[in-house]
C-alpha cells in the first residue's frame, strides 16, 4: 500500500538533531534517533519527558525549531510527500472513550479515511480489511459491539486495529500498557510479537517495558527532552542493575540521572495536550 514512492533503503524514522519549543519553553533538544526497518524499539522516561512530544513531531503533528524529521526518507515538514498509508499511529489514550456511540467494526473502518479518500471506509473491501486487522488484535468476534462497553484492554486493541487497517510497515504506539489490567497488557504483548515478527517497525512509548520486554530490542531514554540511554535493552538493564548497587534509588522510570550530558533546565508544565493528541490518531 505505498502510494509514494520512497528513497530506497530510507529508515522508517530519521530525526537528526531535532529541538522543538512549545510556548516559550524548549520541550525537546538535540535529538538523534533512527529507527531502521524491522526494529522494535521502547521509547522511555518520566511523565514529562518528552515522550508523547517526540512521537507527534515524529508524525509532523509539531513543528521542529531545528533539525529534521524523516520517515521513509521524506522530510515530516513537507507533508504531501511522506507514505502515510505506511504509517500507523495509536495515541496515548485519555480517559474513557467519547460520548460518541460506535462499533468496532466503525472505529477500524474510520482508519481507512483521509482527506483524500473521504469514502474509504465504505463497501465490501474496506469491511473486509477492517475485519481483518479486527481479527490480528483477537477481536473478530467482538466487531458489531460498541466500544463504550470495551474494556480499556479491549478499547486499546480496538485502536490498534484502527492504526493497522491500512498495513503500515511502520507502528508508532503511544503507552498502550497503560491503565489497562494484566491479562489485557499480556494479549496486547502477543499482539505487538506478532506484528514484529511480520517485520512491522516498531516505536513504542512505555513507562517501563513490563509485559513488553520480550517485543522489544532496543531502548531509548528520555530524560527532561534528551536522549540519555540509546541501546540493547539488555544494558538498559544492565545499568539499573548498576544503579542499584551503587546505592542510588533507582527511579521507576528508567530514567538514568547519571548519564545526563546536559545541564538543561527541565521544562516544567502543568500537563497539557489531552484532546489534540486522539484527534491525530489518523496520523493525517
Ligand atoms: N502543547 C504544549 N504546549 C506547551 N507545553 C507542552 C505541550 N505539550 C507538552 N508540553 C510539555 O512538554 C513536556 C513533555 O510532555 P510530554 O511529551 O507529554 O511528556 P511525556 O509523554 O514524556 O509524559 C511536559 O512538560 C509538558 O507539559
Ligand atoms: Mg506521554
């Protein structure tokens, strides 16, 4: 499903060197993080840290002040020219879900849609891929029911087979795990296995890798908008291990004080952005 055609051998994601200011304050600096095809990588760090902000600039949805952002090779800035069909997006969930009665089946087709195509989601094929990418997160059976009596796991995957119904090469999930119980967080991780295995890319943003570790390869740390840690989760965790034994709390977010390169002042809001990031979810 590519409708542009891409730089051959383009990482899936290619920032470099990318700050980015919201208001007065500077939210992100100096990032580098290519993601190549076929990697699954866990974006980490603190409430605050930049998470959630870096994914949406990954997806052009904010404005860098310096450095660009690429996917597939094109520049994020120009956004006419970048495969978004390649490109699957689920947004950290905020609070329940809206008001707005729908079924499963609606909410997956309603991924097929861009200002484009405004019909997408209508007639046979697009119902079949909707059942199909329903059926990938084990929810086939449950596609003529109303979200509003989901779960949050249930809502969760829902989304996730709104973000796949247009088989991106390239997933960027926004803490899918939270709020979501165990046995949920467990059937999500068999999932995002799955999907891997496929050779889908993966960026994933989690508070901690929990019932993720095994889908994921690679860690990045963010800490007060910097990267702090990019590598083997194997040595993320190594240094925790470090960390501990040198006596310090290990803070819960694997945020990793002692590799700061910068001096930065943290950038400290009251928490913003709730609403804005589910109307994105089209990655449009
Ligand atoms: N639109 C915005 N305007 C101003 N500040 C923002 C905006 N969005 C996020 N921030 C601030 O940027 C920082 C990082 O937020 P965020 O990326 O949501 O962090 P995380 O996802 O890691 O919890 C926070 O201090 C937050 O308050
Ligand atoms: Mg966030």
């Amino acid at each position: 499903m590519t409708s542009t055609p891409t730089p051959a051998g383009a990482p899936p994601i290619d920032v470099t060197d990318v700050s980015v200011v919201l208001g007065t304050s500077l939210i992100l600096s100096g990032i580098d993080l290519t993601v190549g095809e076929g990697e699954s990588v866990a974006l980490l760090g603190a409430n605050g840290s930049g998470k959630s902000t870096l994914v949406k600039t990954i997806l052009g949805l904010h404005p860098v002040s310096s450095g660009t952002v690429r996917l597939f090779g094109r520049d994020v800035a120009d956004r006419r020219t970048v495969p978004w069909d390649r490109v699957g997006y689920v947004p950290q969930r905020v609070g329940a879900s809206s008001g707005v009665p729908a079924t499963a089946l609606e909410v997956v087709r309603s991924g097929l849609l861009s200002p484009s195509r405004p019909f997408a989601d209508r007639g046979r094929a697009a119902r079949q891929r909707a059942l199909a990418a329903l059926d990938a997160v084990g929810l086939a059976d449950r596609a003529q029911d109303h979200v509003q009596v989901f779960s949050g796991g249930q809502s969760q995957r829902v989304l996730i087979a709104r973000a796949l119904v247009r088989s991106p090469d390239l997933l960027l999930l926004d803490e899918p795990l939270a709020g979501i119980d165990r046995a949920s967080r467990e059937s999500l991780a068999v999932t995002l296995a799955g999907l891997r295995d496929q050779g889908l890319t993966l960026l994933t943003v989690l508070h901690e890798m929990g019932e993720l570790t095994d889908v994921v390869e690679r860690a990045v740390v963010l800490a007060e908008g910097r990267v702090v840690f990019d590598g083997p989760k194997s040595r993320l965790a190594h240094d925790h291990a470090r960390h501990d034994e040198l006596g310090h709390d290990r803070p819960d977010n694997c945020e990793h004080a002692h590799e700061h390169g910068s001096t930065e002042p943290a950038a400290h809001h009251a928490p913003v952005l709730t609403t804005s990031v589910q109307q994105a979810g089209g990655a449009q």
